[in-house]
C-alpha cells in the first residue's frame, strides 16, 4: 500500500506530495521524509518522479503493495 505524503522538492525548499511505500521513511524517488512531516503544508503540486515511479508499479501489474 502507497500514501501521499507532504515534503521538500528535490533540489528546492518548495513542499510537494510525494508517494510513499507505507511505514516507509523515504518516498519513491527517494526524499527522507520525517516521521511527523511538515504540519499544516498547504500544497496541491506532487511530485513528478514519484508519481512517474508508481505508474511504473501499476503498469507492471501483479501485486507490488508494501506493509
């Protein structure tokens, strides 16, 4: 199972949603992400390798859900 978490923006202290494998302290294209995360982030941008990244798993098929 994946989640969309709120973090930094490789590269930018811009915040974006990033998709996380659950229980997992790292996103998809491999930002560290706190256990709490930035409270209150206000953002609808997500981040593109991270979503490139899931789309890859779903068009693989088969059952890639972590946790």
């Amino acid at each position: 199972m994946y989640e969309m978490c709120v973090g930094p923006q490789t590269g930018s202290s811009d915040l974006v949603w990033h998709v996380v494998a659950r229980h997992a302290r790292s996103s998809l294209c491999g930002v560290e992400l706190s256990a709490t995360g930035p409270g209150g982030a206000d953002t609808d941008r997500h981040c593109l390798t991270c979503m490139a990244h899931f789309q890859q798993l779903l068009n693989a098929g088969g059952d890639h859900r972590t946790g």
